[in-house]
C-alpha cells in the first residue's frame, strides 16, 4: 500500500506535466503550420499552467487568434488521438 501513495504523490503530477506539455507543443507546432499562421498558440505560463476555466481564444489586431495554453494542451491530445487512431485503422485493414 505505501507504494499507491508514492505513485499518487510522485509519479502522477509528473505524468500529467508530461502530457500536457507535449500536447501543447504539438499544438504550438502543428495548428499554425495547418492554418498557415490564422491561428498562434500563447507561450507557457510557468507560474500555473492548468488554470480552472475553459480555454481562450482572442483575436489580435492582426485579424489573427491566439490561443491560450490550456486549450493548445486540449487541443494538442485531441491531434495525437486522432493521430493514433488512423494509424490504428490503417494497420488493422
């Protein structure tokens, strides 16, 4: 039983830095090369990165969108899952 807790306390909030990091940086790679610069991703905050709320989106005086990290995170897993789930479709037909 004392190595749940240590999984809990350790093991856990690193996995999830993990995921949310690498799902922002494929959104801040991927969605302004597949929207040829309409849409940028906001740089991380280092204070807090999960914050509660729903994500942003502002537009810039640009005619652009920026989109807040939170939501570049959401964004970035939505890419890899349907990533991962074509190449699933592709090698089992």
């Amino acid at each position: 039983m004392p190595l749940s807790g240590l999984a809990e306390i350790i093991i856990q909030p690193v996995a999830e830095l993990v995921i949310q990091v690498a799902g922002y940086a494929t959104a801040w790679v991927v969605l302004p090369l597949g929207t040829f610069g309409f849409l940028h991703v906001e740089s991380i905050p280092f204070r807090e990165f999960v914050k509660p709320g729903i994500g942003r989106i502002k537009k810039l005086p640009t005619g652009a969108y920026l989109i807040e990290a939170e939501l570049a995170s959401l964004l970035g897993l939505i890419i890899w899952g349907i990533g991962v789930g074509v190449y699933v479709y592709i090698k089992h037909t």
